[in-house]
C-alpha cells in the first residue's frame, strides 16, 4: 500500500441518510439503496463524489473497537450549502482538520486488510495520533463496488503525536 497523502480541509456541507449498524451487523448495502433512490432529488451538488461516512461514539478508544462495536454510518452527498434539502434527507458537517488519505484497490470485502495496514502498521509508526473526527471514504462516479479494481479514498482523521 502506498504511502498516505496528509491534507489539512476546510469543513465539508453534505447531505445524505445516516443509521446506526456495526461491523457485524453491517447494513450498509441497506444505506446505499435508499440513498441512491434520492440521490437525484440534491440539486445543488458540489460534485459528483459519494461519502461513506462513520461517525464514533465520543467515548470510543479504538484499542476496544470490535465488530459488534456501534456507530453511525452516513450515505452522503457534497453541496454548495444547505439551502435546499429534499424532506427525509439529513445535513451533515465534517468538521475542518487533518486528515491521511490512503487508497483502497479492489472488493469492498478486502477493505479489512487496508484497514489492518493503516491502523496496525502506517498509524504506530507515522507520527501521528487518530482525531475524535469522522472517518470517511470518497468514491467517484466512476466507482463500482463489484469492480476488482475499483478505487476508492480513505480519509482518516489525524493530529501530530505530542
């Protein structure tokens, strides 16, 4: 896996649909349906990139992350503002900071080994401590789950170790 590109964004409007799952229960696929139904209704999109979006519990501290672990996950848009929000859609911000952007290639079923590179070997050894911010991936239109060779980014929120 290649080395993750570090970029410190201002914060992000989206608009989407959020549920709370886990790993082990995974209802994400359920997400993104009902999101794509109403993905064409947002009509001041900023692009055409797609969020996947986790937000932890406050509370959480990662070295007790397991599969039954709860969080809110997001299915989201990009927008200028939040000025027109179809009814039964949702406004999200992430919040502005840092964050290490990594690419995973291929299935959504080998995500774990990206997920065991960036928190098991890139974050020990990086210089960097995680962010109590969300964590999100952004795939282009061009994106197919299904693609063995499907791209997409990783963002991990990041500050400088003390």
């Amino acid at each position: 896996m290649d080395e993750p590109t570090i970029l410190t964004i201002s914060e992000r409007k989206l608009v989407g649909m959020k549920i709370r799952t886990s790993l082990a229960e995974n209802r994400t696929f359920e997400l993104w349906n009902k999101f794509h139904l109403r993905l064409k209704e947002i009509s001041n999109l900023k692009n055409s990139d797609l969020y996947s979006i986790q937000v932890f519990d406050e509370d959480l501290e990662f070295s007790r992350f397991t599969p039954q672990t709860a969080f809110e996950k997001w299915a989201a848009a990009e927008v200028e503002s939040y000025d027109e929000i179809p009814e039964g859609l949702e406004t999200y911000t992430i919040p502005a900071g840092k964050y290490a952007i990594f690419i995973h290639r291929g299935l959504p079923s080998e995500f774990p080994e990206t997920s065991r590179y960036i928190f098991g070997e890139w974050l020990p050894n990086s210089g960097f401590e995680l962010d109590n911010r969300p964590h999100f991936e952004i795939m282009n239109e061009n994106y197919r789950p299904d693609d063995p060779l499907a791209e997409e980014e990783v963002w991990v929120p990041v500050l400088l170790k003390n």
